[in-house]
C-alpha cells in the first residue's frame, strides 16, 4: 500500500494562486505568511523575488511548528526599465503605474520555491516578457472603477478585463497571473521524486 502524502502548504493569500492549483487538481492547504518585503539596496529583482519565496517557504515552515508538510510559495513582481511595480496602494498610485506601461513592454518575474518536509529546496525563477498597447485616458479611469487593479503587481490581472490591454506576450501566461504552471508543477514532481 502506498504512503498517503498530505496536501501541499500554499504559504499565499492569493485566490489566484489557489485557482490555478485547483485547476492543476493539486491538494494543498492554504496557510499565508506575513514577512517583510523590501527589497535590500541594490537587490536586483530577480534576486528579489527568489529571496522573497525562501524567505516567506522558511517563514512557513516556522510556522507548522514541527508538522512534516511540503511548502510552495512563490513572489510575483513587474519590471519596466529597472524598477520593480509592486501592488499599488492607492488609485493615484495604480494611475501612474498603468500610465508607465501603457505602450511599453516590461517584465513579469517570479520566484517558487517547493520546500520539502526534510528541508530540501527546490528554487525556480520564471520571467515572462508583457507589452500593453496604448491605454486611453477614459479606459484607464473605467478600469480604476474596478476592485482589479488594487491587489495586483504592477496594477494590473491579464486574466481580467487588463487582458484587452495586453498587445503581446512572450512567455509563460500563469507567470503573468502569479504562479507559472509548468515551472511549479515540476518543481513539486522532483520533489517528490527526490523524497522517494
């Protein structure tokens, strides 16, 4: 008889990462972590966002005091010439960001990390490449009407009404929504190799 594996943790509060696991038909339990996410002088983002996913895998694992269970989490971060767009915090915030990537193409990166119950880790670092046609003044202030823009890196969901702004995209699609699919659902079968 095989041994019965629990489900995964899902250290995320984000419904969109638990959709796309759902959708994988991954069992997981959701359990978020609260840490610190500034980035350190000088980070460049895709330190960052692997820094990010040990940190809240580690900050997790704290957290199950002593319980055996698998980790996922994952950080999501937009780059345009450099700068890291994370979730805006306000509307003017969200305006101007969206004002920056209308007509431009920037970045989407993310860092997984599956965090084993004895402690191994397995890291992956995905980068999708995001052009915006322009976005028209009247368009902009609709879609800041919307709850949308207001919990998402760089203001903005592509699986959402964004999508109809995004030109052109180069890369993993589950990426630009915050977990990419076919990084993660390797890392989580290594990990279970190695363990067997």
């Amino acid at each position: 008889m095989s041994e019965c594996i629990p489900p995964i943790i899902l250290a995320s509060a984000s419904p969109r990462r638990k959709r796309l696991l759902a959708a994988a038909q991954i069992l997981f339990d959701c359990r978020p972590v609260d840490i610190d996410e500034t980035r350190n002088n000088g980070e460049i983002p895709e330190d960052f966002v692997l820094r990010m996913a040990r940190e809240k895998a580690a900050a997790a694992r704290r957290d199950l005091n002593g319980e055996l269970r698998t980790i996922l989490t994952a950080d999501t971060v937009v780059v345009l010439d450099g700068d890291v767009l994370g979730k805006p915090t306000d509307r003017a915030h969200a305006r101007a960001m969206l004002m920056r990537l209308s007509g431009e193409t920037h970045e989407v990166l993310t860092g997984v990390c599956v965090l084993t119950a004895d402690g191994r880790e397995h890291l992956e670092r995905v980068r999708t490449s995001v052009s915006f046609r322009r976005i028209g003044a009247e368009e902009l202030e609709r879609y800041l009407d919307t709850p949308e823009p207001y919990d998402k890196a760089g203001a903005y969901a592509i699986q959402g009404q964004a999508g109809g702004m995004v030109h052109r995209i180069q890369g993993s699609y589950t990426n630009v929504i915050g977990l990419p699919m076919t990084e993660t659902l390797a890392l989580l079968a290594s990990s279970q190799e190695a363990r067997s």
